[in-house]
C-alpha cells in the first residue's frame, strides 16, 4: 500500500497468526494419538495490504514427497504452464519447507503471486477446493468459508505458543512500515 492509504480488515479473535500473515485453527486435540487438526487460512491483513485475491491455488502431491501447485494461470502469456489440477488425498505429507499455497493478488492493474509454505510438518486432511473454485471466498470469508487446508500434525511438531495470539498479531502490524 502506498503512504497515506487506508484499508480496513478485521483480525479473527481465537486464532494464532504467522509472521506470514496464515491464520491457524486448532480444531482438536487426539491425547491418545498425539495428534492435532488445524484448519489454516489467510489473514484479511494480506487483501488489505496486497489487493484482491484472483487465484488460489492449493499443494497437490506429484508423486510420492513431492508437491505441486495445480491450476492454470490465465494472468499473462509470460506465465509458465501449469498442469490440471488434480485431487489429494487424505494422509499427504507437507514438510515445513514445501510450498503449501499460492495465491494471486491484483492492486492497482498490478498482480502479484505470493507463496506461503507449511508453518509446521504436516498431514494434509482436507483442502478447501472452494477457494480455487471461487477466490472470492478469501476476499469476503477470509475467517469462514475462505479457509484453506486442514490439516494434522504431532503434538510434538505443534507449538502454539510460537504462533501469534491476536494481540501479538496486532502488535506486529502495527510495527510495519
């Protein structure tokens, strides 16, 4: 955003942030598995400050430990070609360095591709083909029908307290430039 803009967005109040602006859900707690299900999503920090959500494009495995981006781009002839999107299944593996969503923003007549990789090691339980359907939902539902991914992970890979509460959250926006 340039100086002097002014965009309003809200901040969901029982959700942990990233520093990557993803928003976190913790669903449920398996005691007995040691398992944790997060619903994750983007903060409204990232329209207000990037523009409106044109495309969303979700991990998709290729073959075994490997991820992809599915989806086409309609964006520009520059772009490379991406393959169709093909369905995931429960049980795929997302590592903290493998890229987990992409999305394209436009503001003022210029796009810009932002990619977010997991916060944590992972198993992919559900992803919200909705979203890449219909970006929109990120636009107007960012804290509601516009999540992303669900996923589970090891208590012991899930550290809550070294995500963001709201107040921690807030204070970090306010401290950018």
């Amino acid at each position: 955003m340039a100086d002097g803009d002014y965009s309003e967005f809200s901040i969901a109040h029982d959700r942990l942030y990233t520093l990557e602006h993803l928003w976190l859900q913790v669903l449920d707690e398996d005691k007995d598995e040691g398992t944790t299900s997060i619903k994750i999503g983007l903060s409204e920090f990232l329209m207000a400050e990037y523009g409106e959500v044109m495309q969303a494009v979700l991990a998709r495995p290729r073959d075994e430990g490997e991820f992809e981006m599915a989806g086409g781009s309609a964006l520009s002839e520059d772009d490379e070609a991406e393959e169709t999107p093909t369905m995931s299944s429960a049980g795929d593996q997302v590592g903290i360095d493998d890229l987990m969503i992409t999305i394209t923003t436009k503001y003022d007549g210029e796009f810009d591709r932002i990619l977010f990789n997991a916060p944590f090691p992972c198993t992919i339980s559900e992803l919200n083909g909705h979203v890449e359907d219909n970006p929109d939902l990120l636009n107007e539902d960012a804290y509601g029908d516009g999540w992303c991914i669900i996923v589970k992970t090891q208590s012991d890979d899930f550290d809550g307290d070294q995500f963001l509460n709201k107040d921690e959250y807030i204070e970090m926006l306010n401290e950018l430039p």
